[in-house]
C-alpha cells in the first residue's frame, strides 16, 4: 500500500511498496491532505513515460492505474491537483512512487480501461448534480448556477480510431449532414434510395 501526504504544495511519500509491470488495480494509494485542501475536488494523477491518468479522489483513496504500469523500467511518479468551481487552484509537484520491475509474462489479456476524468466526475456528482454545460471545450456539472466541477475534453484523447467500432452509430442525430460526402448537394433534389446507398458507401453519385 502506498500512502502519500499533501503538504500544501508538497506530496511526501509515507509508504510504499514495490510494484510490477502488468499489475491490474491491486496497489492501493491512500491519500492524507492539509488543511490547505480544505473543500476542494481532488484529483490524483499518475504517469509513467507518456502515459497518465487522472483519478478523481472521492474518498481520498485509490489504486494505481495499470495503465501506467504497462512497461518495466519506467519511473512511476504521482501527483495531485485540487480544483474549485472547475479551476485547478492547488496542484502539487510529483512525487517519485519507484521504478516498475519487470512481471511475470503470462500473455495478454482483456482489461477494463481506466474510466476517463469526466465519467469519473459524473459518476461522482450524478446524485447531486441537476445539469451539465458543455461549450466544446469544458464538460461541467451544475447544481442550479453553481459549478460542481469540470474537466477539459481533450480532442482525441482516448478515442475511437476506428468509426466502425463506436456504438450508437444507428441511433437518431448521430452525424450533421455535412458529415457525408455529399449529401449536402444531394438534398435540394429529391433523392433516390440507389443514390443515397451511393453516398453513404462512398460510391458514385
């Protein structure tokens, strides 16, 4: 188990363990705050290398991601950031949690991903909350005209490469005409049912 102490802007290691590469949510981080915190929405974040990601502390405990934990030899280091009304106000310097050792090799398997930030946040806020406001940017959740919390949407970020692979692709409103080759053009005329197949397939109009 790991615990780790926000002084302020510090974050002091107070335990640790050693972890493995390959490891899935089975190290436990317990986080202790100053009195600095005080009611600010907390969220930890964990990175090895290029990789990272955020854990909105709801109980101030967590476990690290095995995102994170993918390759040996990387330095796993953690930090943490308070927010209030949706603007980061307390963010700490990283710490160093220690090298990830090389695991045991059993072949590759089907893991849950890491919720992103912003589920996390609703999951955490749905019972209180009684609206959300998104300006494309900044996804918010508001309890009357009072921000809960936010998070930036990052484009791209953890998205799908492949359109054939999202769900909801039949579902009502999920493309803007403009996102169809043509069709645009197409809709002052009445449309064929063999040329409406053409476009959608990408064929000739």
């Amino acid at each position: 188990m790991f615990i780790l102490y926000a002084d302020k802007n510090r974050l002091v290691m107070r335990k640790r363990e050693s972890f493995t590469s390959g490891s899935v949510n089975v190290y436990p981080v317990k986080f202790e705050f100053s009195s600095d915190w005080g009611e600010l929405v907390k969220t930890a974040v964990f990175r090895a290398g290029t990789v990272s990601r955020s854990i909105l502390l709801t109980e101030n405990e967590t476990s690290v991601p095995w995102e994170v934990l993918e390759k040996p030899g990387l330095i796993l280091q953690c930090g943490v950031y308070g927010a209030r009304g949706g603007a980061v106000v307390l963010p700490t310097v990283w710490t160093d949690m220690g090298m990830i050792l090389p695991g045991t090799t059993v072949g590759e398997s089907a893991r849950e991903p890491t919720p992103d930030l912003w589920q996390q946040m609703v999951d955490a806020l749905k019972n209180k909350a009684d609206g959300i406001s998104y300006d494309g940017e900044v996804l918010s959740l508001l309890s009357g005209d009072k921000t809960l919390n936010s998070v930036e949407i990052t484009a791209g970020g953890g998205g799908m490469g492949d359109h054939r692979q999202l769900t909801g692709r039949n579902a009502p409103d999920q493309h803007p005409m403009s996102a169809i080759t043509g069709l645009l053009d197409a809709i002052p005329r009445p449309m064929t049912a063999e040329e409406l197949r053409n476009i959608l397939i990408g064929g000739n109009k």
